[in-house]
C-alpha cells in the first residue's frame, strides 16, 4: 500500500513537470487573428500574450472603428489561444493521473 501511494506521488510530480513543459511551450505557439477586410492583425501566444498587433493606416483615423475592431479581433485570437491552451494541459493531465479507482470517468 505504501509503495502504491509512492508510486502515485511520483507520477503526479512527473505530471506536474509535463504541465510545466507544457505551459512554457505554449509560449512559442503564435495564434494569427485578423478582421475580415485585414485592416487589423494581431498575434498572440496559446498562453494568451499578445505578440504583434499589425493596423492598416486608414483605421488610425477612426479611433472608435480602430478600438471596436481591436476588441473583436482580439477576443477572436484569445478564445482560438484558450481552446488550444486548455486542450493541451487536459490531454497532459489525463495521461499523468494515476489510476485511482472510480475517477476513470472524470477526465473524458
């Protein structure tokens, strides 16, 4: 029994490494987001940091379109980052939980 909950804590702490490795990857990950007319183009990580922001001349003189299109099209490239961010630490996390009968089915 005592090895088994050993061998239990051993495979979490290497889980919670994979995790780590895995968030740190993410960094390197680039989302590319544009508007529909690609007058704006931003960049982020799947850890959410924006990277570039990349605006056409002619959105500089309407400072109201500029920061409507800014709020849309960024929360376009967070979401896709978020998706892609939760998907990766789930399939990390579910191939490092130790077999504890009766939590198979939580992780599917």
């Amino acid at each position: 029994m005592f090895g088994d909950i050993m061998g239990m804590m051993g495979k979490i702490k290497e889980t919670q490494a994979k995790v780590e490795a895995t968030k740190k990857r993410l960094d390197t990950v680039l989302i590319d987001e544009k508007s529909s007319d690609d007058l704006l183009k931003v960049t982020v990580t799947a850890n959410k940091q924006i990277r570039n922001i990349t605006i056409d001349d002619s959105l500089l003189q309407d400072k109201e379109m500029l920061e409507d299109y800014l709020v849309t099209v960024l929360n376009k490239a967070i979401e896709k980052a978020k998706i892609i961010s939760e998907t990766e630490l789930a399939a990390v996390a579910k191939e490092g939980m130790p077999n504890i009968p009766g939590m198979d089915g939580m992780f599917k």
